[in-house]
C-alpha cells in the first residue's frame, strides 16, 4: 500500500492515513459528469459538454456550452451547442448553473 500511494495523482487530493486511502471530502472535481434522472429538468438550464461522440457529423462537442431549450420524446437535450441532441444514458454532461 505504501508503494501505491506514491502513485495517486495529487491533483484528487488523495491522502494515505493509517495504510487506508481517504479521499479529502472539500475537493470537488467540477468535471465529474452529471448524473440525469429527470432530463425535462434541465430545459433552460447552461450545460457543458464533456464527452459527446458522433463519428458522422465531422464536428467536435466536446468542452462546447450551451443552454437546454427543449427535451424531446426520447429525453434527449437539443440546445445551442449545435444540431446534435445530447443523449443522457450516453454522452456526459455536467451542470453549469441549478
């Protein structure tokens, strides 16, 4: 365990106590997706891309922000990112503003 520790990236505020890992609970990673249990919930809300993958479209998403204006039947997010939807069960997205 001693060996390990030396490997954790110092930038997730790791810490080695009593041969346990503790994650330090202040750290907040503003990139961890959002997790979306009610997408008709975000409709207005600023979102920004992490990951979006269409290999047809030819254009890049990811890092890209925008505003939700509506949610369709599917519960996909359309916005001013561009054409593409966001697919919540697929591509991560975080929440800029609650």
């Amino acid at each position: 365990m001693k060996n390990f520790s030396k490997f954790l990236d110092e930038k997730l505020c790791h810490q080695q106590v009593d041969e346990k890992l503790v994650v330090n609970k202040d750290y907040i990673n503003p990139e961890v997706p959002t997790k979306i249990d009610d997408p008709k919930s975000l409709k207005g809300k600023r979102i920004k891309i992490l990951k979006m993958d269409d290999p047809y479209s030819g254009k890049e998403y990811n890092g890209k922000e925008g505003t939700v204006e509506m949610v369709d039947s599917m519960g996909d997010l359309h916005g001013t990112w561009g054409s593409l939807a966001i697919i919540p069960e697929i591509d991560q997205i975080i929440v800029l503003d609650d």
